[in-house]
C-alpha cells in the first residue's frame, strides 16, 4: 500500500477555488458546502432544547464562571483574591481562564444563561466546520471527511458544555491544522506566528493550554525519532534536522509565550500541581475513565472502533509523530472523560487519510459528487443569515431546571434572608450555581476545585460523607446552615442534632439550620 | 497440542538439547511457587470475599451431599439459588478442608500458571521465538492479575486459553475437526459446571465463525471450515444443558446480563478505570496493540480483526473481560511479531536477534514434566505439613485482620448474646462473614444474580444512607450492624437514640438496638 497522508513525505490533495466550476442559477446560493452544512446543523441543535439547557446545567461551571467574569467586568479588573467563598475568602486565585470567563460575562450581560449558550454553541460548530474544512484539504475525499468529521462530533458530544474549555476544541484545531501544515512543507514562519498567536489566546482563555504543548512535544518527538531512520537519504536528513530545529525553536517561542499571562509562570505551576494530586483528579468525574455502558459514550466507542479499524484493515504507513500522537491521545481519551474531544480533533486528521487512501471506487465516486457540489456553493450569506435569525429568533429564556437544581430552596433563602446569616455548607455540585443565583452568600466550595485544594476537597469529603470527624469542618468554617440535596445522609444526620433543624425542603434540596 | 511448527522443529534439530526445564515450565514453576508462598497468596484469598462465599457453598454441598438448590445463606433472601459454580466450590471447599486456605491458594496458583503455560506453548507452537513469547505472556499475566483470585473465574481463564488454541489451530489446519469435536464439547460440559463464564466459550466459536465466513467472502473461497464451526457451536449449546438445572442455567445467565442495572452493580462489571494499577497491564498491551499495527501493519485476517474488536469491546464494557482479552489477543501478536522478525532478516539487528534466540538451549519435556511435578509434591508437603505431620502449619493463609473483620467475629463468637436480631453488614464483607460466622445470616452479599435488584435497592437506601433506612431495618427486623469505622450509617446510628454502640477497634464498629 503506498504511504498516506501520515507520512512525512506526503502533500495535501487540496482542491483549490481555481477548479471548481462556475455555475450559474441560485442553486449555488443556496445549496451549502458541507462544511456550512455542518456548521449549522450543530450550531442549531446546540441553540435548541433540550441541549442548550444541557449545556448550561449538566453542571455549577457555566453559573461560576459567568459570575467570576461579571465580577472582572463589574470591578473592572482581574480577580487576584477569592471574593466567593468563605472558606478560602481572600486567598489568592491563579486566574487561568479570565479572558473566556469574560467573554462569557459579556454575552451574559446581551442574553443572559442564552447568551453563554450562544457563544458555546458558535465555538463547537465553528471547532468541528473547521476540523471538516482541514480533512477535507488533507484527506481529498469529501466523503471520508464528513464520515470522519460526524463521528468526530458523535464522540465529543458528551463534554459540549457552555464552559471555557470549549475555547480549547477551537484553538486545538487551529493548533493540529498549523503543525500538519508545517509536516507538509509550509514554512517555519507561519507555524511559529500561528504558535505564537494561538499560544497568547490559549493560556489566557483555558487551561487546556497543556494539550497544545503535549501535541507539539509529540511532533518534537517524532521528529528525533525520524532523524537515525533518514540517516541514509542526505536530503531527507537535512529536512529532519531542519524540522527539529523548528520544533525546537516552537517549543522555546510558546514557552515565552505562555509566560503572558496574568500570572506568569505561576499558571504552570499550579496547572502541574493540580495534575498531580491523585486525589482531585480522582474525585473528579469529568477526569474519571469512560463508562461505557452510559449512552453517551457510545460516540467514543464508535471512534475507538474507527480507529482500530483503519489501523488494522487500511494498513497506513504513519509518520512517527502521527503514530505518536494517535497512541498518546487515544490513551488520554481513555484515562478521562474530558480529553475525548481533544482527542478527536488530534487524531481525526490521521485518520481521515488514512480511510481516504483506503476508500473504495464507490466512496471515491460519491466523494467526486460532494466535491462538485460544494464547489458549486456560494451559499455563505444564506447560512450566515439562517444562523444570524436563528441566534435572534431562538425563545431565548435558559433557565437552571428546578427538577435538579436547588432553585426553589434559593427563592426561600431569598425570602427569608434574617434566617440565613452565617456561613453555608453546600453541595459541591451546586456551588458553581449558587454562586450566581445568591451572590450575597458565600459558598462553602464549588467548582474550581483547583483553587481549593485537596485539604479543602478532604474536608468537604468529612463532612458530606460523613466521616467520623464531619462536625469538625462545621465548627471550624462556623457553618450555620446547609443546602444540600434532599436525600442526602448529612441531612439525616443534622436531624438527629439537637442544635440544628430543617427550616426547607421539598423533592431536590433540604436546608438544615443551627437553632439560635 | 502436539504439532510443532517449523520454527520450532528447526530449533529442536539445531539446538544443543540442555538438562534443562523448558522455559514454559520453568514460567509455570515460578509462577506457582511465587503465588503459593509470597504475599500473593493473602491477596488471592481476600481480593474480595467471594472465595469465602464459595468456599462456604462447596463446604454445605459436601456436608449435605447435595447441590445447593434453595439459597439459606442471607436473612433479606430465601429462594432458589444459583448452581452455576457447583463443582468449583466442591472442589475449593474440600481443598480448603483438607489443607485450609493453603489449599485454596494451591488449587489457585495451579490453575493461574497452567494457564500462562499453555499460553507460552502455544505462542512457541505458532513459532514466536522464545524472547518474544515470555515477553508477551509476562504482559498478558499482567493484565490478568488484576483478577487473580481464588474464585471459579480462574477456570474460566483456564478453559478460554484451551479454546482459544484449539479454535486457531483448527482455522490453520493444523488441529483436525475430529479433535475439535472429541475435546471440545466434553470440555465445555465440564465448563458449564465450573464457572458461569462458559458462554465465552461459546462467543469464541461463534466468531471464528463469523471470521471464517467474512474471510471466505472476502477471498471468494469456499466455507469449509464454517460448517464444522457451527455444528460445534450447536453442539456446544446442548453441552451446557449438562448441569444440575439443565436449560435454566444459561437462561438465568442471559437474563442476569439482559439487566444492565443488575449486572453492573459491582466493580468488575463496570467499565476499566484506567486510573487504577490493575490496569496498567491492559494499557500495555493495547500499547503493544497499536504498535504492531502501526509498526508492522500485520494483514489481520477477518478472524482476528472480530477477535480484537469484539474483545476489545467486552473489555471495555466490563473490567471482567479484560483478562480474556489478553487471552484471546495474545496468541494473535505473538503471530504479528512472528512475521516481523521472520520477514525481516533484510535488517541486521533482527538476524542477529533471531540468531541469538535460535541458539537457545531446547529442554526435554521429560524434565518438565518431572520438574512440574516435583514442584507440585514439594509444594504439597509444606503446605500439608498439618495434616500430614501435625503441629503448627509452615506456612499460615488467612483473611487480613486490616481489612476484614476478624476481631469482630471472635468477639462474637465469644459473646453470642452481644447482639440480637438479624445482621446489616457491609457489602464487600458479606462473603467472609457468611464464612468466618456461619451461626449469622448476613443482610447481603455479592451474589445479586440470586437476590435480585429489590433487595439490593433497599440495602443501598440503608447503606448510603437514604431517607427510608429505618423502613429497611424495619421491613428485616435488623437488630445490628457491621460497617468499616468511616461508614456513614455509622455516624446516624451513633445519634440515634434507639442504638448503641457494642464493640469497635480500629477497624469496625458494630451497632446494636437497645432492647
């Protein structure tokens, strides 16, 4: 089989505007490419319900930092120091998303929990057209990329969540896009400006940031790898050492790069620091492995099925980097839940053309039709339109569902405010959420679970799990009342305290406070 | 089992033939003896409790000389129980008669490093060399020994490594249908009573099978091995009929994977977590997965493309399967790299390898036989020493007085009249409780094939603990309980004006009403 488009001597089979074919009629202006087609299609199903509502209350995230960035915009600076919690008020906050956590404020402000959805909803379509557009100029088989692409979004479908790591998905295309590029003969320049540029925006928008070095370590690696197997090509070592030198140098630039950022070297540290607690990562869910058997992670099944699939039928000769970069992502993909979408969009590209090496003469055939279409589109502005009405027209209310969240046990503490003067215990799930449904309180945690630390995380896990020593963090936070779910065993055992009683409850939340 | 390919056969002529065990046997004898007498032996008896549990079932059918047919061993459930492990607990509980949990660690032990032997024979067989096939087989026991347990799944493991290499001889021509017909069925007949794995076996013939048909479509040949194939497979489907309660076994087996919210209420049936050190082994050998793809790009044939992807999906479905996996795919690179070093004596590093590796002394199977079984007596006379010269054991096995609760149970033993009324113990303790304190009937154990959801719902609303325990304790009359120190019932009952506290140590706390 002749090596694919994984190997390092391949060039992209792109199809430029030059062949396309001018059509005439309105049929071009509104017949989308497939790349518009999916665009909008998920930005669609992203704005309607039920999946705007998931991706605003799956968890407490969206809620915290929206109020973290409408803190930044209402005192028109960075926060430096908690201002929300009472257990760790005043200590200092390595901000690491506050550039996103801003921009969500802001679309907060036009739309409220809507606007968040509108700009998650932009990010994740504009991710997955862009990662089509890349396998499409890469693979040169339409309908491999759409295949590969709709399977792509299948698997990361179960992390789409209105929350700033959905800027990594985006800057993660961009990142894979910008290295292949180089792979395939684009100049050092371009990749370090893209690097450069794409580092600045990462650092400040999520701490996903790691994934982006991860990647480029993995070229770095390929490339040494490559150097002692084109020892006997002359021209061929030249080019590798050339690569490696690039790499070297890209990997040195990002590093400065990253250092722009409100708190420097510091991110890294913490960022490392919180990788490393096996414990947070642990207690975690998002960081937890697949369960595969919930439905939602029959996508990742399909996409691991895929990949052993093209390795084992397709036979593709990778390039070292490629061959890396597939193994190391699909295990991260494995070890947490979170990374699958990274994972995708790293590994999709290889896959992709691998398959379209691979393709019959029927997929070839339909994939010579797809082309002809959407060289034939000019349909951009009918889509843009149709996107534009449909982000204005959309019934914008996104409200967090009261069957799950403590929404009416909020309306009873804001009706009873003399009641609640003290410090509260709360449900970790919901702190996020009560961050910004009772700014005049102060949580006892939420969801930035790296700015609270394992000996805060361990003294929430005392108390709400009821260890032997769980009235020792009531006393020491001077906690005087709790929200927590209805049927949680700490409420049983607040009932069997004298000092405390239940003042609320009803089918999703009980509030327990200590008698005066 | 007895063809050799030619890779061997040539290594057997060229080789000096040494005074030497094979390395096979000599990966059996380090394997069983490591198991029987180092630390291993505790974890393979107290991983969980099941080998309790089975052992106290086998103990009962000895002594009533019957197979268990109505289930007395816990107060919340009396109905009919569950055969599908009879002969496997006989087998545990007599052992463990005669030589105590030794017994049980020997019985262990053999049936773990017979199966990594024949794995390492077959993977010689098939003509890895013999770097390459230790090599492989010390990731597959990696990857099984996260289930390296004295429990009947053993011979699960066991009797999938025999199918496994007869199946993939058969699909090479080098076992006869014949032999297939006269071993398999009776094996399987044997398996049914063993273990309710069984059905692995049958998944294994149904996708040589299917491989069979896919790679005759695909190479515009005849079927002719899918015939046999699926007259054994219905010939293996009526050998399951041999047990105790005929076609009400696999029926209950199906029905208990059909309920996904019963079959994955314990750890084992859920998803890999890969954050775990028991999974390390199977991430290796995905690793090495990939990179005998990637590297060697291996034409995989129909067969073994529906072996690793079907497996491979089981595995992630249900920690449980991952061992099978390793297993199943073994023999499978051990073929990839085969062909690697064999096609590419183009390339220096890999003559001079199979060089080295074609220099390497060939054994007498006399001496592995004579070596295997020295080990066994020798092993025999330590671990019997009780029994057969009295005194105190050489070497003791028991439960972990830190993770199980010993002390507790010779205080009650001790003190029968401490508590009253039926038990609420913990859930990974049932098995030993059901061992260790026979005379009480614990409120659940992991058997909840046989009790059934119901029961298991109404523990978990006490065992969290959930608004509506009381009811529970209510409903089973339960006058005490047994739960690790940390438990969070633990902290409600201590307020709980109508219970009180009768003994604790570092371990355990136990509950009981006051009268």
């Amino acid at each position: 089989m002749a090596a694919n488009g994984n190997g390092p001597d391949s060039q992209p089979r792109v199809q430029t505007d030059s062949d396309a074919e001018s059509s005439g009629g309105i049929l071009p202006w509104v017949m989308p490419t497939l790349t518009q087609w999916l665009w909008l299609v998920i930005l669609l199903i992203l704005l309607a319900n039920p999946w705007r509502t998931m991706m605003a209350a799956s968890d407490g995230d969206t809620c915290m930092h929206w109020r973290v960035g409408e803190y930044m915009l209402e005192t028109g600076r960075l926060i430096r120091a908690d201002v929300f919690s009472h257990t760790r008020y005043g200590a200092p906050i390595i901000s690491k998303e506050w550039l996103s956590e801003i921009i969500f404020a802001l679309a907060g402000r036009v739309w409220g929990l809507y606007g968040l959805c509108v700009v998650t909803a932009l990010l994740i379509a504009t991710t997955f057209a862009l990662l089509h557009r890349q396998l499409v100029r890469e693979s040169g088989n339409h309908a491999v990329a759409i295949f590969v692409a709709f399977l792509a979004a299948w698997a990361a479908c179960a992390h789409w969540m209105a929350r700033p790591h959905a800027f990594s998905f985006l800057l993660a295309v961009l990142w894979v896009d910008a290295l292949r590029r180089f792979e395939r003969g684009e100049s050092a320049r371009r990749l370090l400006v893209t690097l450069g540029a794409l580092t600045l925006l990462w650092v400040n928008l999520h701490g996903g940031y790691l994934a982006g070095f991860i990647t480029l370590g993995i070229y770095w690696m390929g490339a040494l790898i490559e150097l002692p197997l084109a020892r006997a090509d002359q021209n061929r070592s030249s080019a590798v050492r050339r690569k490696l030198a690039v790499l070297t140098g890209a990997i040195a630039l990002c590093g400065v790069v990253s250092l722009l950022n409100p708190s420097g070297y510091q991110l890294h540290l913490h960022n490392l620091h919180f990788l490393r607690s096996s414990y947070l990562t642990n207690w975690l869910a998002e960081y937890a492995s697949s369960d595969f058997h919930a439905f939602d992670s029959h996508g990742f099944l399909a996409w691991l099925a895929l990949t052993f699939l093209t390795l084992a039928l397709a036979r593709p000769r990778l390039s070292p980097a490629s061959a890396l970069l597939l193994i190391v992502w699909t295990y991260f993909g494995l070890y947490a839940v979170r990374n699958i979408p990274l994972t995708v969009v790293f590994v999709a590209p290889i896959l992709a053309t691998a398959l379209a090496d691979a393709a019959p003469a029927w997929a070839r055939r339909l994939s010579d039709r797809m082309r002809e279409t959407d060289e034939m589109s000019r349909a951009w502005p009918l889509v843009g339109a149709v996107a534009i009405v449909a982000v204005v027209a959309f019934p914008r209310p996104t409200e967090m569902p009261a069957k799950k969240w403590p929404v009416d046990a909020v309306a009873y503490i804001h009706q009873h405010p003399d009641r609640f003067t003290g410090n509260m215990f709360n449900n970790y799930v919901w702190g996020g959420y009560l961050l910004y449904a009772l700014p005049e309180h102060r949580v006892f945690v939420d969801g930035r679970t790296d700015f609270y630390g394992e000996s805060l995380i361990r003294q929430y896990d005392d108390t709400s799990l009821l260890h032997t020593n769980w009235q020792q963090p009531l006393a020491q936070y001077h906690v005087d009342w709790t929200l927590m779910p209805v049927d949680h065993p700490l409420n049983l055992a607040l009932a069997l305290l004298p000092g405390w009683h239940c003042v609320y409850s009803n089918e999703v939340a009980a509030v327990f406070c200590r008698r005066p | 089992m007895n063809a050799v390919s030619p890779n061997a056969a040539a290594r057997s002529t060229n080789s000096p033939r040494a005074p030497l065990p094979s390395l096979s046997a000599m990966l059996w004898v380090i394997l069983f003896l490591g198991l029987s007498f180092t630390s291993a032996r505790v974890v393979i008896v107290s991983g969980d409790s099941d080998p309790s549990l089975h052992r106290r079932l086998g103990e009962w059918m000895i002594q009533h000389r019957a197979i268990v047919g109505e289930d007395n061993l816990l107060h919340t459930y009396h109905g009919s129980a569950s055969t599908m492990e009879w002969l496997s607990e006989v087998i545990m509980a007599a052992l463990g008669n005669w030589l105590g949990w030794n017994g049980v660690v020997l019985l262990a032990a053999a049936l773990i490093a017979t199966c990594f032997w024949l794995l390492h024979r077959q993977l010689l067989g098939e003509g890895s060399d013999p770097v390459t096939a230790t090599i492989l087989v010390l990731v597959a026991m990696l990857t099984c020994s996260m289930h390296w347990l004295a429990r009947p799944l053993l011979f699960t493991h066991l009797m999938t490594v025999v199918f496994a290499w007869q199946l993939r001889w058969f699909q090479r021509g080098r076992v006869t249908s014949r032999r297939l017909f006269t071993l398999l069925p009776p094996l399987m007949a044997l398996w049914v009573n063993l273990h309710g794995g069984f059905l692995m076996g049958l998944i294994l013939i149904a996708m040589y099978a299917v491989g069979e048909v896919v790679d005759s479509w695909s190479h515009r040949s005849s079927v002719e091995r899918f015939k046999p194939l699926a007259a054994l497979f219905v010939i293996c489907c009526a050998a399951t009929l041999v047990n105790p309660v005929g076609w009400r076994l696999p029926w209950e087996i199906m029905s208990f994977l059909r309920t996904p919210e019963l079959s994955t209420l314990t750890t084992e049936f859920l998803s890999p977590n890969f954050h775990t050190v028991g999974m390390h082994g199977f991430l290796l050998l995905l690793l090495l997965l990939a990179v005998g793809l990637i590297v060697i790009r291996p034409k995989a044939t129909a067969t073994d493309v529906v072996l690793i992807g079907g497996w491979g999906y089981l595995a992630l479905l249900s920690a449980r399967n991952v061992p099978i996996f390793a297993l199943v795919v073994t023999p499978i690179l051990g073929q990839w790299f085969a062909e690697f070093t064999r096609d590419g004596q183009d390339r220096l590093w890999v003559r001079r390898y199979r060089e080295w590796t074609e220099r390497m002394p060939v054994a007498s199977r006399r001496i592995d036989v004579a070596i295997m079984l020295a080990t066994i007596i020798a092993a025999l006379a330590v671990m019997a020493k009780p029994a057969l010269a009295g005194g105190a054991p050489l070497i003791a096995t028991d439960y972990p007085s830190t993770r199980y609760p010993m002390a507790v149970v010779d205080y009650l033993r001790a003190h029968p009249d401490a508590v009253h009324g039926e038990m609420f113990n913990y859930f990974l303790w049932g098995g030993y409780i059901e061992f260790a304190l026979p005379s009480r009937k614990p409120f659940i154990d992991s058997r909840q094939n046989c009790y059934g959801i119901d029961v298991f719902h109404e523990f978990r609303t006490a065992d969290q603990p959930k608004p509506g325990w009381e009811a529970v304790f209510a409903k089973y009359h339960v006058g005490w309980t047994i739960l690790p120190v940390q438990h969070p019932l633990n902290r409600i009952l201590e307020l709980s004006p109508g219970w009180t506290r009768v003994y604790s140590d570092r371990l355990t706390l136990v509950f009981s009403r006051v009268s």
